[in-house]
C-alpha cells in the first residue's frame, strides 16, 4: 500500500527512479519462475502466483472451461489465465498491447509448452488504428491517468475490434471471454456488437471498477454503462463472489448512489438469459 502511494510523486519527480526500480524488480521475476496452484510456472509478477489470488475469478474461470471450444483472454497481461485455459487443452487467443508485458506472455507460455496460443500484440477498441497506452509497469491502460500513470509516459500500439478479430472467424463456437482493460471495457465494448449476439452466446468474465484510487479521480462515471451495454444484448449478471449473487438494475444503480459495490466485488460473470 505505502509503494502504491509513493507512486505517483516519484513517477512524477523521479521518473528514472521508477523506471529502475521496475527494471530490477522485472529482472528478479525474471529469473524466478513460479510454480502456480494450477500446474504450471509463471514470471513477470510475484503476485500472481499467490494462492489467494484472484480466487474467486480463478476458481470461476476454471469452471467455465468445461464445455468452452475458445477462450478469448482479453488483457491478457503477463498470461495467467491464457495458460490456464492452455493447460486445460482450449484453443485460445490472447491480445495484450504492452510491450513489457508481452515479454513476459511470449516467457510463460514457451516455459509451459503452450506454443499453440494465439497472440495477438495489440490492443481492442471501437474501430482500427493507432491509440496511446499509458503507464511502463505491469499495469498498463488506454485511459488517460490510469493507475496514476505520468501522462507524459505511454507508448503508441495499435488497436483493432473485438469483432475484426473474432465474430465472424468463431461463429457457432462455444466462447468464454475474459476481459481486463484497465478502464476501457466500454470502448472494447463498441467494437463487439456482433460478438456480443453470437449465437450460442458467449460467455464472459469482466472486471468493471467503481470507486478505487487507480480510477483517474477515483471514481468511474460510466460504470453502469457497461452493464447496460451486456443487458441490451440480452446478457444476465452475476457477481463473482462465493454465492454467485445475481446483478440487477436496482443493484447498480445504488452503488453508483453510494459510492461502492456490496463486498467490494470488481469481477462480474456475464452469460444468456
């Protein structure tokens, strides 16, 4: 918590000295593959091969595989949940736009054995082209501020649609798509309107924040969008907690009101009505 918070002063006054202590930092995962609770190693981020982490999602994420053909890890990151649904023998592909990132992707998945995952180094939007992506750590965002991320840092990668890329290649496939964009689900979103009416439909995995310092402001004013985007597209939701509790209009809607989530859950499963 105390690094999280000195963050944003040193990547603002000292830049270098952020940039080297991710550099070392970097560097020691690097050498340290770790074996996961799932089977396999993995490097690029001491967290992930926590047993606690993401339990709840993991947990889910492994129980959705049964009776998926593809799964699409969308912010794929460092390749936690690509290897995973590797391991369990699913055709998968991957997009992850950071080039530190992809480092460590193209690393666990060679070290695993997964050579057959798709990667695809690029990030999703609305439409082709050229965006900005801001931050140099693992944690990295198309919006602007993420995570506190100096501005002035980002580098250009190209962006394509959701739909380019998937709607029309895996009609009539069973889907389980996961998505971490940082902040950007609405902007993948607008460009996976025919994806989100496949039929069968597909399942997805999304986390959607509210109110946590990495928001830029701390609070995220499009919040309830992106469930009304899945409920238009005849989608029901549930939250990713022990219980499977289920999302409703009236549920978001005071959350907005008061500022946070019942048991501060951030992950929600979305599948067919």
């Amino acid at each position: 918590m105390l690094l999280s918070k000195l963050r944003k002063p040193v990547d603002t006054y000292a830049p270098s000295a952020g940039i080297l202590y991710r550099s070392l930092r970097d560097a020691v995962y690097r050498r340290s593959p770790q074996p996961t609770r799932y089977g396999f190693t993995l490097i690029g981020d001491a967290l992930m091969v926590q047993e606690d982490y993401e339990w709840a999602p993991g947990n889910t994420f492994v129980e959705l595989l049964d009776g998926r053909e593809t799964v699409v890890d969308i912010g794929a990151n460092v390749g936690l949940y690509s290897c995973l649904a590797a391991s369990r023998g699913k055709h998968v592909m991957c997009f992850e736009p950071s080039p530190r990132n992809l480092k460590y992707l193209y690393q666990n998945l060679t070290d695993n054995g997964f050579c057959a995952v798709e990667v695809f180094p690029l990030g999703l939007a609305k439409q082709p082209g050229l965006s900005r992506l801001y931050g140099f750590g693992g944690i990295a965002s198309f919006v602007r501020g993420w995570a506190q991320a100096d501005e002035k840092r980002f580098t250009i990668v190209p962006v394509t649609s959701l739909d380019t890329m998937v709607a029309d290649r895996l009609k009539g496939r069973k889907l389980l798509i996961k998505m971490d964009v940082e902040g950007f689900e609405l902007d993948v979103l607008a460009g996976a309107e025919r994806t989100l009416d496949l039929a069968p439909k597909p399942v997805w995995l999304v986390e959607i924040l509210l109110a946590v310092d990495t928001i830029p402001g701390g609070r995220n004013p499009r919040f309830a969008e992106a469930f009304e985007v899945f409920w238009r597209h005849g989608y029901e939701c549930n939250k990713l907690n022990a219980t499977r509790d289920r999302v409703t209009a009236e549920d978001v809607h005071r959350w907005v009101v008061d500022g946070r989530v019942d048991d501060e859950t951030r992950d929600f499963l979305f599948s067919a009505r």
